[in-house]
C-alpha cells in the first residue's frame, strides 16, 4: 500500500521544510493542508465576511473553489482560480486563520478535500489534526514540535520575509510580538471543539529546537523504512 506520512505539529515547529524535504526524498507528493485554511482565511477576508462571526463564516465556507498542488519542489495553493501562495503568508492572514479554521463547516469541507487529494496515498501531509482526524490510518505519524522560544524566532523571521521597505519598519515581526501571537494561535488551535490540535496516541514526537532540516528529515525517514521494513517481515 503507498505511503502515507502524517505530520503534525505547531506553527514554527518546521513541519513544512521537513515534509516537503521528506517528500522529494521518497519520491511522494505533498499536501499543506494548513495552507488551505489559509486560502480560506485570505478569501473570508477578501469577501468582507467578519471572521469572528462563526455563523457568517459557516455560510460562506463553500464558495471558494481552492486547489492544492501536490508537487514537494513547487507546491501551489489557487483560489478560484487565482495563484495566492504569497497573500495567505501576510500577517492579516497568520492572525485570523484560527478563528476561520475553527468552525466546523471550514473544516467539514476542508477535511473533505483533503481526504480526496490523498487518495490511495503515496503522499506527505502536514498540518494539526493529520493522524487525529484526516489520515487516521496513516502508516506514519510525526508530531514535529520545537520550543516556544525558537518557533516564535523561526516564524518572525517567514513573516520579516513577507515585507520590504518601509512596510518592513513599520511593520517588523518581532519575535516577542510574534511569541505572543503564536500563544493566541496555539490556544485557540489546540481548544477548538472541532479537530483541535493533538498529538495522536501513536505519532512518534520530535523535537526540533536542536535539530538542523536535515536532521529532522533524516529522524522521519528512518521511521518511514522502519515502517516499510516492518510490513514486509
């Protein structure tokens, strides 16, 4: 049966670098699910939906068409038709996305969709609720994790990235504000009555605050050929 890899985790932890480093080692394909709730995000906001109001988000949930690109070298993330890759990254996003991504009908569909894309398997899949909710089964499961401190340095330095000029200065991610932004996300994230964030009962942790990339990517494939060693004995 193909692979199917499950990566968990919170934001900084570096699940996106190792999964997709994961994924062109092994040859699969790779899904960010947690971009999609961010393209979700970007649209609500987009259309003026208050993303604080559940109901009003709920009854707009199924309006963006989003599509996911599977390729681990260049994946793509479109809504409606529309490249967004870049805009779902921007701190408007970062900063609404949990309030989004907790209500239930965001997730219903979104879970749905991804299910789909995962299909028979031979994929990587990173987000918060992979070996809990989407890909219960999956042969693998990973719950990336990294200290506090180093998530919050490691995710001001993607959101620095973000901007140039004088919307840089202006608007510097700096790791205390970004520490205490990434606490909000992981509380709601983790107490959300729907799909919150959790370690599966048998996802192996790892963390990564002493690790380098290639570290991480080198604990995951060990467990993966464990894995494949073990179905064929």
């Amino acid at each position: 049966m193909p692979l199917v890899i499950a990566m968990d985790g919170p934001s900084g932890s570096g699940k996106s670098s190792a999964s997709k480093g994961v994924a062109r080692a092994l040859g699969l394909r790779y899904l960010d699910t947690g971009a999609m709730y961010r393209a979700m995000t970007w649209w609500m906001l987009r259309a003026g939906v208050p993303v604080e109001d559940a109901a009003e988000v709920a009854a707009r949930a199924g309006d963006p068409k989003i599509e996911s690109g599977t390729d681990p070298g260049a994946p793509t993330i479109s809504v409606d038709g529309t490249d967004v890759s870049g805009p779902i990254r921007t701190r408007e996003v970062t900063n609404a996305v949990s309030a989004v991504s907790s209500v239930p009908a965001v997730r219903e569909r979104l879970v749905a969709l991804q299910r789909e894309i995962i299909g028979a398997g031979g994929i990587v899949v990173e987000g918060r609720d992979i070996g809990t909710v989407v890909a219960p089964g999956a042969e693998v499961k990973v719950y990336l994790t990294a200290s506090e401190a180093v998530r919050a340095a490691r995710r001001a330095l993607e959101l620095a990235s973000d901007q140039t000029g004088d919307q840089a200065a202006d608007q510097a991610a700096t790791v205390t504000v970004t520490q205490a932004e990434q606490a909000r996300r992981d509380r709601i994230d983790s107490t959300r009555a729907a799909s919150p964030l959790a370690k599966a009962g048998d996802a192996i942790e790892i963390d990564s605050s002493e690790l380098t990339l290639d570290e991480v990517i080198g604990a995951v494939l060990r467990l993966a050929e464990e894995r494949r060693t073990n179905d064929l004995s």
